[in-house]
C-alpha cells in the first residue's frame, strides 16, 4: 500500500539521518566490528608466534610481516617523522621509510617477548574522531591485566592500525619523541637518520 | 609494635601539619606554560638530575648489559616484591577512602586480609588468583581527585619522575601510612627497608623494558617524561589527547 510505502521509507530515512548523526564526521567504510575482527587476525598472530617457540631473530622477522600486514607502518613512520619529511630527498625518504618497518619490529617485538606465557584478548571497539578504537587486556603471568587500546582507520580501501595504547602510553607520540631526538643529533639529516635505524631499536 | 591501636595525639598534631603542609605545597603548584607540550619549567635541573640518576642506575643494574647478575634470583625477588606490595595495601585502602571510592578500598581491605594470611606473609598473593587485583593509589591521586592541579614536572634525585603533586602526595603518605601509625621501631625500619627492597627489585624485573627506555634512547629524559606522564594520566583517568591520522599534515 501506498501510505505504507511512505511510512516506511518516512522510517528509513529517519533512522538512516540518526545513524549519520552517530558516526564521525567522515564517512567511514569501516565498521566497528571490521576493526575489532581485523585486530583479533593480528593479535591471533601475535599470540601464534610468542607461543611457538622460535628463536629471538625468526621471532622479530615474523613480528615485522605481522607489522607490515596490520599496521600502517609508512603512515606510522612518515608520522613519527613530521616536517622534516617534506623536505627530504625522495631516496633518502624511501630508505628512512625502509629502516623504521624493521625498527619498529624489533623494538616493540622486544616487547612482545615478554607476553611470552600470556595473552591478549579484545574487549570492546568503538568510533573514535574519524577512526576505530579496539579496546584489548594483556594477561600476562603473575601480573594484574593491563590495557592495550588499537588505533585503527582504513585508507585506500585498506583496513590497517596506526597507534598502539599501552597504559595509556601513546606509541606514536613516543616515537615522534624518539625520531625527532634522533634527527636533530643528526642536523636533521634524514638520510644519516636512515643508515642509523637499520641497527635501532 | 602492632596492637598499639590507641593513636597518641602527637601523632593527631602531626596529621594535622601534614595536612597543612600538603595544602601549601598544592597551591604553591606551578602553573603550565600556554602552548607548551609539558608542564616543564624546571628542564634543566630536571635533565642534570636525570643524567645523575642514569649514572646511579648503570652503576647499580649493568646499563643493559646482558651479563648482569641479578640482585636476587627471580623467585625470592618476586616473594620479597609481593610482600613490600602487600605491606603497601592499607595506604592504598586509606586512599581509595580519602578519593570515596568504595569499591577498590573494599578490594585492597580484602587483598591486604587474604595475602597476609593465606599468601603467608604477603609473600603469595593468592588475592589475584581469586580476582581480586591490586588498585594501587596514592596520596597524590587523592589530591587529584580533591581538585589539585598536577603542577610541574620533577625528576627527583635516585627517586626520578614525579610531579609537584604527586611529590606532595608522597610526602602526604609517608606520614598517614596506617602500618607506619601502627607500627613503631624497630617494625617500622623493617617495614620501610622492606618496601626499599621492593623498588630495587622491581627495577630488576622490569630490567628489560627500562633499559630500552633509559639505554636505548635518542633522549631518555624526554621519552622518561612522556611515558611518565601519559601513563599517570591514564592511572589517574585524566582524557588523552588523540591523535587523528587524517589530521597529520605530513603523513598523508
């Protein structure tokens, strides 16, 4: 019927506004539980390699594929590295870009380690700004949980993290910290910075 | 001597200085500097007593050499950081009072009952096994929950990273500590000793991951002062500035 038809498209179009009113500013192709599912794959897999045994060295090489499939390590780098990438060398910025996929594999793989013999579980996902927040507690031997919160976002139809939360310790802000102090002991060369990160972290 | 329940009043008078003092050492807080990241008027003592504490830290836990013996084998360390925890837990409980939170005062009064008896001396702590988790606080979170500003940003000589608060808050739990109002010498020597002994051993079991921060620096005074500060704020439930990817002028 006719009067139905309105009414229900009426209804639709209504709760369609109210949903628009709920999300973010952006139009998000994601969705809470895309982000929530995409962090349960990469924590599964971390979960996968502290358990199994490997050595410290295959350990970080697994830890930097899991980096490179989950995270966005380009944004993430190119983030940390702020103005001076503007202005850097295309060679010298591809290979700055390069050596932080492999430090920021060691250096948090590292910190991995130590979750051997525990566990991470999510908990919750919500909007957050223009982005996805999957909430996340470490259970890790003899020590009360802690939280782990994912930043996540999609860019170029790709679902990826760029943050990671640690007891409200911001991941990116210390390595905008850590790669500033590196670039001014290096007057700001960008591609000194490069060679010195193959052997950081 | 435990068992002496009746409070002296010197030991009133004294609560009531403290009081006072903490009350002049909050207002007297330094105020943040507009536009700046860190409240952090004092940087450069703070950075010379940073670069004094890593030369004391290196001297006493290796520098993040491998080869560094431990204090204490891990098991006995462990023990002797549950019951320097355990011994720490009614000025946890005070606190969760003083901030009238219920809940986690009621956790720690529980904590403090089950680890001290069945945990032997606090040595296991069989609390956490049954769910009941630690709800650390201090002095300094009560301030912030009374509605004291954080101040500025302190590195303290051997004890590091605090606040003009939280160092207030320290100072404030030294002295309402009901086991130190309970307890006299030599108890009370022991009871601090203990704690110390804690602190010492915590830095060795989390050897790993403050070497990283304090060795493997480009800066360790800065990286030491946001991670402390972020993390305080996270404990004290203070809202995080976000960082918006969309927003990032050079990585998009």
């Amino acid at each position: 019927m006719p009067t139905d038809l309105t009414r229900r498209s009426t209804l639709g179009l209504l709760s369609a506004a109210a949903f628009a009113a709920v999300l973010p500013g952006r139009a998000l192709a994601l969705n809470t539980a895309e982000a929530r599912e995409l962090i349960e794959r990469a924590i599964g897999e971390v979960n996968a390699v502290i358990s199994s045994g490997k050595s410290e060295t295959q350990m970080y090489a697994e830890f930097e594929r899991i980096f490179e499939r989950y995270a966005d390590t380009r944004f993430i780098a190119l983030s940390a590295l702020g103005p001076a990438g503007r202005t850097a060398s295309k060679a010298d910025l591809e290979a700055y870009i390069k050596a932080f996929k492999g430090y920021i594999a060691r250096k948090y793989g590292k910190r991995f380690r130590e979750f051997i013999g525990g566990r991470i579980e999510v908990v919750d996902a919500h909007p957050l700004k223009s982005f996805y927040e999957v909430r996340s507690v470490a259970h890790l031997r003899g020590e009360a949980p802690f939280q782990v919160d994912w930043h996540v976002f999609e860019k170029n139809g790709k679902r990826l993290f760029f943050n990671i939360i640690i007891e409200g310790v911001n991941m990116l802000a210390a390595e905008r910290t850590e790669i500033g102090a590196m670039l001014d002991r290096r007057r700001g060369d960008v591609g000194a910075l490069a060679r010195d990160l193959l052997r950081a972290g | 001597m435990i068992g002496n329940s009746l409070i002296d009043t010197t030991r009133v008078r004294r609560l009531g200085l403290v009081a006072m003092v903490s009350a002049l050492l909050v207002s007297g807080c330094t105020r943040p500097q507009p536009g700046a990241e860190f409240n952090d008027p004092f940087e450069e003592q703070n950075r010379a007593v940073h670069a004094e504490n890593v030369a004391l830290d290196r001297t006493l836990f290796g520098g993040g050499r491998k080869d560094k013996k431990p204090f204490l084998p891990e098991p006995v360390a462990d023990g002797l950081i549950n019951v320097a925890e355990n011994l720490g837990t009614p000025s946890d409980a005070l606190n969760s009072l003083l901030q009238f939170r219920l809940k986690p005062a009621l956790t720690n009064t529980l904590r403090f009952a089950i680890n001290s008896t069945l945990g032997i001396g606090g040595i296991f702590d069989p609390a956490s096994e049954m769910g009941l988790y630690a709800e650390e606080t201090d002095f300094g979170e009560t301030l912030h929950v009374w509605g004291a500003p954080e101040g500025a940003f302190l590195v303290l000589p051997v004890m590091g990273p605090t606040t003009e608060r939280d160092l207030a808050g320290t100072v404030v739990d030294a002295v309402i500590d009901p086991l130190g109002l309970l307890t006299e010498a030599p108890e009370s020597t022991y009871i601090t000793g203990i704690k110390l002994a804690g602190k010492v051993l915590k830095r060795q079991k989390y050897g790993d991951a403050v070497d990283s921060v304090i060795y493997d620096s480009a800066d360790s005074y800065a990286q030491m002062r946001l991670i402390y500060l972020q993390n305080r704020h996270f404990e004290l439930g203070i809202e995080a500035d976000v960082i918006d990817p969309y927003e990032d002028p050079y990585a998009n």
